[in-house]
C-alpha cells in the first residue's frame, strides 16, 4: 500500500513513469529486499492499481489510474495522500 500512497501523491500515472529500483526505494529499509518481487505481483494482478510501461529493458511502470489507487488505498483501510479526500 505504500507504493501505491507514494505513486498517487507523487501522480505516476499516463505517461509518467518510475523505475522499479525508485519504487522499491520508497519502501523502508527493512521492506526493500521483498519489494522487487511485491512490485512483480502488483503487476501482473488485474485487481491491482500498478501496471508495467515501456518496452525492452526498461523496467518502468505506473498507476493504471488515480481513481484506481484511490479505490484499492480505500480498500484496505489506509490513509490516502493530502488532497485525495
């Protein structure tokens, strides 16, 4: 969820993009050895609000939609970034 809380405060989504190595950078510490693989999941799951983005060896990806990441933070009871109420 707090990739999802960053991406959304942070408007990754369109044609904006972050590396995966950025988006496990967000996690604390002690969460970054698990995070690429968390991000994998996140990926390749409908229900999830990430999507990969770019071709080749980039390893880019984004929120599906604003209003996606809303839903999905909603869903699990966290907290949603200032100016999402």
């Amino acid at each position: 969820m707090k990739l999802a809380q960053k991406a959304l405060r942070k408007r990754i989504v369109g044609s904006r993009k972050v590396s995966v190595q950025t988006a496990v950078g967000w996690l604390p510490s002690d969460e970054q050895g698990d995070g690429k693989q968390v991000i994998d999941v996140m990926c390749t799951d409908p229900s999830l609000p990430f999507e990969r983005y770019g071709g080749g060896g980039r390893d880019n990806i984004r929120l599906t939609s604003c209003e996606d990441a809303i839903e999905f933070i909603k869903q699990y009871d966290g907290s949603l970034p200032f100016g999402f109420d």
